[in-house]
C-alpha cells in the first residue's frame, strides 16, 4: 500500500514579537516530526491544545509550509509552490467551521465551486457535485440555502465541496467541534462510509476521545512531537500514560480502568460502550 503522506523531520517554527515588533521568541510547533500515512487507512490524531495536530493538519493541505524538513503528499514536496494545486486536489481540507467554508447561496452551487476554480468541463461538474452531495446523502437539499441547514448538515456540504475536487485523502480539522451529538453523528457516518466505500484516506483531528475508536489507527501528538502510536486499543489502553497528557479515554475504557483499580477482572483494552456490556454481562454470569 503506498503512503500519501510522508514526513521526515518536519519542522515548523513560528515567531513572537514584542510591543516594538522585535523578535521575542521562536516557537517550534513541529518538532522534527516523522510521519507515514498509507493509501486507505483511517488515522486519527489527538492532542492537546497546543500540541501540533492542526498545525500538522495545514502543512498537509499546504496552507502551512515547513521552516525544516520535508512533507510530501503522493511524493509532491509541499515547499514547491509549483505543486500547490496538485496538492490540494489529493489532499482536501475540511476545517471546525463549516460556515467559514460555505461561500454560495445554493448548496449545489457551493459544492461547484471547487471544480470550477479548477477548470473542470461544466458536464463533468454537474456529474461531480451530484456524485458527492449523494455520497453525504445530503441529495434532497441541492437546491436549498446553507444558511437554512443545521450544523452537521452544512459540514457534510462542505465535505462534499472536497469530494467534489475528486481528492484521494481527506484532512479534518476537527469538524465536530461546533456540532451536537446528533451532527456529529452525522459527519462521523459520513466520513466512515467515504473510507469504507470509496477508499479515501481519512485523517481526524479530534478533542472527543471516541470518535477515534473506528479508526485503523491512533496517533498522540504532544509538544510537536508524536508521542504515541497505534491500533485504537493499544493506544488507549494506556490510561495513566493519555491522563498524564492531559488527555481523556473513551467512557467505557475510564470505566474498566476504575473497575480494574477495585480489583475487578477486565482489561483496559475495552473502548466501546459495546465491549463493555458484554464484558460486564460474563461477569455476572461466572459469578
């Protein structure tokens, strides 16, 4: 399987200045950070505030650009401007805000904009925006204004915007952070179903421990740095280690790690509230 992101000693820095707009401090944001993302999978990224992941997220889709080291995308080093565009056609962004994405006054005229910009045949628009407004399911509101849908629906818009550039990896910083329960449901679906189906790569940032539970794959980032990395399990498995982070677990592994600090017999491998039931339910049953 070949990697669509790779990084090697990726370094990003960034100045403070001063009341007299001198230099104060240089921050390093990313910190000699190597990274492999293979065609396909479903990554997610966790961290702190602070910690570098949506840093991270903008030198993917090249908005940011390294001070040291190399980032490539399908082997495009993001420092040549020359491969903007191509970038971010492989590469698309979906950011926390979806209104700060939404810019027409039609759904479907929004979902076209991005293949416009690119130069796209209008026949094949038209075939590219109703392929992805069904991909989102969001179909039935083409016609609609984004400023009449719900949260979780206008992201799912704005994620059809980027499957209509015909990306190959789809970056998301974290896109429920302004939604209810009920929207992010909606765009976890969303999301799960591209990855499953049209093989898209996935990377999530996310502050919501169990969003991450479905993914092939979990990444920590603390201080520009990846501190952990891992099958969902064996990352979260590591309650004291994710707390000393300053990092959460999912529910039904906090609650196997308290059980299992009363002497109770259950792993901490446990991340779905699911597993938990079941587990809880053979221990009734031995007693």
């Amino acid at each position: 399987m070949k990697e669509i992101v790779k990084s090697r000693g990726l370094i990003y820095e960034y100045y403070t200045h001063n009341e007299r707009g001198e230099i104060e401090a240089t921050n390093r944001a990313l910190d000699r950070l190597d990274l492999d993302i293979k065609q396909g999978e479903f990554v997610v990224i966790l961290g702190h505030n602070g910690s570098g992941k949506s840093t991270l997220a903008k030198h993917m889709n090249a908005i940011l650009h390294p001070t040291g080291g190399t980032l490539l995308i399908k082997g495009m080093d993001t420092k040549d401007e020359e491969n903007l565009w191509d970038i971010r056609q492989t590469a698309g962004m979906v950011f926390q805000n979806p209104d700060n994405q939404i810019i027409a006054a039609i759904v479907e005229e929004d979902v076209a904009f991005g293949p416009e910009n690119l130069g796209v045949e209008p026949g094949e628009i038209r075939k590219r925006v109703d392929e992805a407004v069904a991909a989102v399911q969001m179909t039935e509101y083409m016609t609609h204004s984004p400023n009449l849908l719900s949260g979780g629906q206008k992201q799912r818009i704005a994620i059809a915007g980027v499957l209509a550039m015909k990306p190959e990896c789809i970056i998301l910083d974290e896109p429920t952070a302004m939604l209810d329960p009920l929207g992010r449901k909606e765009v976890l679906e969303t999301v799960y179903k591209l990855n499953k189906e049209e093989n898209i790569t996935i990377i999530h940032i996310t502050h919501y421990m169990e969003e991450a539970i479905n993914a092939d794959r979990v990444i920590v980032m603390d201080h520009g740095q990846i501190v952990m990395d891992g099958k969902p399990k064996e990352v979260f498995s590591q309650v004291d280690k994710l707390k000393s982070l300053g990092l959460d677990v999912p529910p039904a592994t906090e609650l196997a790690y308290y059980m299992q600090k009363e002497g109770i017999d259950i792993s901490t491998e446990i991340i779905s509230i699911e597993e938990m039931v079941d587990k809880i339910w053979q221990l009734y049953l031995t007693e």
